[in-house]
C-alpha cells in the first residue's frame, strides 16, 4: 500500500467515526450549508462537523498549516474531496472567505495579512463579502467612484456599494477604492479590506423576486481603514481585482451544481412523467436529461484540469471566463429542464397545493436567473473570451 493508499484508509476512517450522520445527509429545503462567521448561528451537529474539521485544517485542506490550512498535498486534497462524496458528506464549511479573499492573500497578501485573516477564515469565525460593485459601476467596474483619501496611517472612504452579497451577515468586506481621482480609471484603484463593524458603515438588504434577500446596499461613510489593510500596492487594485474575480468565476462555475443533481433530475422525470416499466415516460426529456449529464460530465472534468492547476499555485487565467459562462449556461439548463418537467406543480409560491419541493424548483430557477449575472454578466465573460483567450481583434 503507498503513502497516497494508507492517506485514502485513515481519511475514511476518520471521517465515518467523526461526520455526525445529519451531515451525511443532502441539504433539505430551508437548510443551508454552514458559512461561519460571528453572526452566524448554526444547529449544533453542523457546528460540531465544523469544529471536527477545522481542527484539522480540513477546511481548507491544502492551505499551509500555519494559516489554519490542512497542509495536504494536491493529491492528499482531491483524495479528501473523493472520499467525502462517496461518503455524502457536507462541506463543513462555504464563503467567499474560502474561494475568493482567502486564495488571493495567498497568492499576493503581506506576511501579516495571511497570519492575521487566513486562520479565522478557515475556522469559521469570520465571514467576508465582496465590495466591487457600485451604482454606476458594474460591467465597467473600473468606473468606481468610492473614494479612499489618505490621512496619516488611514484611508477615509466614503462611497456606495451595490448588490453586496450578504454583507448582512459579513464580518468583513474587501472592496475597492479609488485612491486616485486623476489617474486613468484602471490606474487609481486600491483593493482594501474593511472591518464591517467600524463606524460608518450601514447595510440594507435588498429584497428579490425569490422572496429572499441575499444582497445588500452597503453605504460607506467617512469609514477608517488603516493603511495595513491595502492588499497589494495603493493604485495598483486593479490587477489584484481581477486576479480576484478568476477566483470568483472560477467558484461560480463549480458551485452551482448540487452533489446529487443528476439523480434529482431523475428522480423528478420519474415522478411527474412515470412510464409503466417505471423509465421516464417521454423519450425526449430522458434525450434531455442524458444530454445534460454528459455535457455536465465533461464541465467537470475540464474544472477538475483548472482547480488541479491553481492548487499546484498557478493563478487561474482568463479561461476561467469560460468556466464561468458555461456553468451559468448548463445551470441554468438544468433548472429550466426542472421547471418543465414537474409543469405547472413548479409553478408554486406558496399555499397549498405546492409540496415544499416543488415551490423550491420554482425558487432555484428564479434564483438561476441572477446565475448570468453575478461575477461580471455572461455578455462580459464573451467579451473576455474573445479578446483574452482567443486574441480576436477589437
Ligand atoms: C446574485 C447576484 C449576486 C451579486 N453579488 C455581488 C457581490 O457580492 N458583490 C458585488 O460587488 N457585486 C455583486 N453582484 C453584482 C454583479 O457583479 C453586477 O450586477 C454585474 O457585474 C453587472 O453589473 P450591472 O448590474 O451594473 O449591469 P450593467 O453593467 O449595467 O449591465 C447591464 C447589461 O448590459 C450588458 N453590458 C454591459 N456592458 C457590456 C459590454 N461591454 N458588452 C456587451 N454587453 C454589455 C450587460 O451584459 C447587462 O446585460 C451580484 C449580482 C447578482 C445578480
């Protein structure tokens, strides 16, 4: 048996006596996966699978020990992944922490930034969300406006913030600023990070056609953030910026798939389209679902090439454009398919008449909606696409 063998074993091992069997279970309606944070308040199994894994750096599994990661290897990493689905066991732990700021620091923050953010991050004991857009600045997020002016060793930054999500719930924000009015716009930009509980800082929760309030309007008040808190150097935000978005592309595209879909999806054609010999009754939405599933299966495996590359430290490129593009497509597919397999049962809101199951086929499917959107609008991921990754002219 080799090192690789024996790590598969023990993980197995440790994982089937320490995962409390609630954990080993699929995401029921109204629950959500654990996102950590001092605001958070989560059923006790749940904070218990977090304390079990955090403790061995499991939630973040191949950061460096130091930073409150699990210091595994590549390979001890996808082992870990591998035998937590054959299990079904949860994440302990989701967040912007985890697939976005954390990566970044780690990849560009100072010596003190990593000590000081990165261990609580992969505890659960702070949550971060993303200050990027603004009111007049989303596609052409280089047009920001909110404003940071140095006085001493502090930034005062005053501005807006738009569609922040869950900066209710966040602990921390990292944002950008422009430090310099009178620079070409990609040239005057600070990235920060931001306690949200200093002074100055109010957060309005945005309500959405879902019923639900995932995002927020953020106003930023004459707020003071020491110098200490600029990741990278001051001007220079926008590399890191969308250094950062690829982390963010690259997390859209992979998040949006549920561990079981695919048996879902079955699942739901059986039940509302049920044939005698108990197939799918209608030969075109098992075309469909087979369709689907394939095309899913090759997405996987391509994101599976892309994570393996920024594990082993490469920063993801502009390709991760692509990934963000057609895993919006394929969600989105899939929730549609969804919607017009179950017909007019996934046309509930609420009442009776609608199982809980079928009023959330309507609700994840107006939640795919947004999918386009989020992370820069599928109109902009093409416009990358073509100038980055094929080099097409202008
Ligand atoms: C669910 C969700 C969560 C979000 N969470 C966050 C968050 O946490 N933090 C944050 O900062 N932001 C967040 N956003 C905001 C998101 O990043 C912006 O909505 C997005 O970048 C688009 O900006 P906009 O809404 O201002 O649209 P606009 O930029 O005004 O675009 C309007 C339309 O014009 C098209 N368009 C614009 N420019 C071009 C072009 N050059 N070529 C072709 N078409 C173009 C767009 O594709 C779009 O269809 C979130 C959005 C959603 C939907």
């Amino acid at each position: 048996m080799d090192d690789l063998d024996a790590f598969r074993e023990e993980t197995r091992r440790w994982l089937v006596a320490n995962a409390p069997p609630s954990m080993r279970k699929p995401l029921a309606a109204g629950e959500d996966y654990c996102w950590g944070g001092r605001k958070g308040r989560w059923p006790a199994d749940v904070a218990r699978w977090l304390a079990a894994m955090a403790e061995r750096g499991w939630t973040a599994p191949t950061w460096p020990r130091e930073y409150g990661g699990g210091g595994l290897s590549e390979e001890e990493g996808k082992v870990l992944a591998q035998e937590m689905a054959k299990l079904g066991v949860r994440p302990p732990l989701v967040g912007f922490g985890l697939t976005m700021i954390g990566p970044l620091l780690l990849h560009v923050g100072s010596e003190q930034q990593k000590r000081r953010h990165l261990p609580p991050i992969a505890h659960g004991e702070i949550r971060w969300c993303q200050g990027y857009s603004e009111p007049g600045a989303g596609s052409d997020l280089a047009g920001l406006q909110t404003r940071a002016v140095r006085d001493g060793d502090v930034f005062v930054v005053t501005g807006q913030k738009v569609w922040t999500s869950f900066a209710d719930k966040a602990d921390w924000m990292f944002l950008l600023v422009r430090t310099d009015p009178d620079a070409p716009k990609h040239a005057g930009i600070t990235f920060l990070l931001m306690d949200m509980a200093s002074p100055g800082v109010t957060v309005r929760p945005i309500k959405l056609i879902s019923g639900a309030s995932p995002f927020c309007e953020t106003f930023i008040t004459d707020v003071r953030v020491p110098v200490e808190n600029v990741v990278g150097h001051v001007n220079e935000g926008w590399g890191i910026a969308k250094m950062l978005l690829r982390f963010e592309r690259n997390m859209i595209a992979d998040a949006f798939k549920e561990r079981d879909d695919a048996a879902r999806l079955l699942a739901l054609a059986r039940r509302y389209l049920p044939a005698d010999d108990g197939r799918v009754g209608q030969p075109i939405v098992r075309d469909q679902i087979t369709q689907l599933e394939m095309d899913q299966a090759c997405f996987d495996w391509t994101l599976a090439r892309s994570r393996a590359r920024v594990k082993a430290g490469h920063p993801p490129g502009p390709e991760t454009s692509i990934f963000k593009y057609y895993g919006t497509e394929l969600n989105q597919r899939r929730r549609d398919l969804a919607v017009r397999i179950a017909g007019p049962q996934a046309l509930g809101w609420e009442g009776e008449g609608f199982a809980d199951d079928e009023v959330k086929l309507t609700r994840d499917w107006l939640r795919s909606r947004g999918n386009s959107i989020e992370g820069g609008t599928s109109e902009v991921q093409l416009n990358i696409i073509a100038k980055r990754v094929l080099g097409l002219p202008d």
